[in-house]
C-alpha cells in the first residue's frame, strides 16, 4: 500500500556533533519504517557553515540539490553544487557536503534502504 505522509510532520533529526559534522539536521522521507524494499531517500539540511564528516562508505547515493550553495569534495577536489545539482557519489569515494552559502543547503540523498540507520 503506497505511504503518503508531509514532509513537515517527518521528525527532524540533528546530526551534528560539534566537530566532524556541524549544523546538519536528516528527515527520512522513506525507508525502511514505510516498509520501503530497495531505496531510503532522506532530506539533509545544513545551515550556514554547515558540513557533514568526510567519510566513505561501500554504497552508492545519488543528491538532488534543492535550494542554497555548496561544495561536495572529490578524490579531485571540491565541486560547487546549488539548485538543481545533481551529484553521483560512487561506493566507496571519499566525499563531503559543505555549506557555502548564507542560508540552508538542502538535498535529498537516496542510499540503499539497508543502510539507512
């Protein structure tokens, strides 16, 4: 049975811990409590000088770039990314999300549902 909910009433949850990863707020949109078989899609928010840990993982995810500006890091550097970027970070790539920008970074990342924590 298909699940339809408001992104609004999702729970946000805070991720940052001060150090590795600053301002960073995750609502699972779906996964794995819809039941979801293959995919989670999660929205990330990163407020002003916001960033997630650099990290690797052996999955890959796909972002869709809603509103503000940023970088995403690669084995090459970092890449500007904003409104209607789309990213493609291949399992095991060393990667990261930076705010660069004002006001929030938002995206959506769609993992594999059995990563989702």
């Amino acid at each position: 049975m298909a699940s339809v909910k408001r992104i609004a009433d999702i729970k946000v949850r805070d991720m940052s811990n001060g150090a590795e990863i600053v301002g960073v707020q995750k609502r699972v949109l779906i996964g794995p409590a819809d039941r979801a078989p293959t995919f989670a899609v999660r929205q990330f928010t990163l407020g002003p000088g916001g960033h997630t840990a650099a990290h690797s993982h052996p999955f890959e995810h796909g972002v869709i770039v809603l509103r503000g500006t940023g970088t995403v890091l690669t084995p090459t550097g970092p890449v500007e990314i904003g409104e209607g970027s789309v990213v493609f970070v291949p399992p095991g790539e060393h990667h990261q999300f930076r705010n660069t920008g004002p006001g929030s970074l938002q995206f959506l990342c769609v993992i594999p549902v059995e990563h989702e924590t």
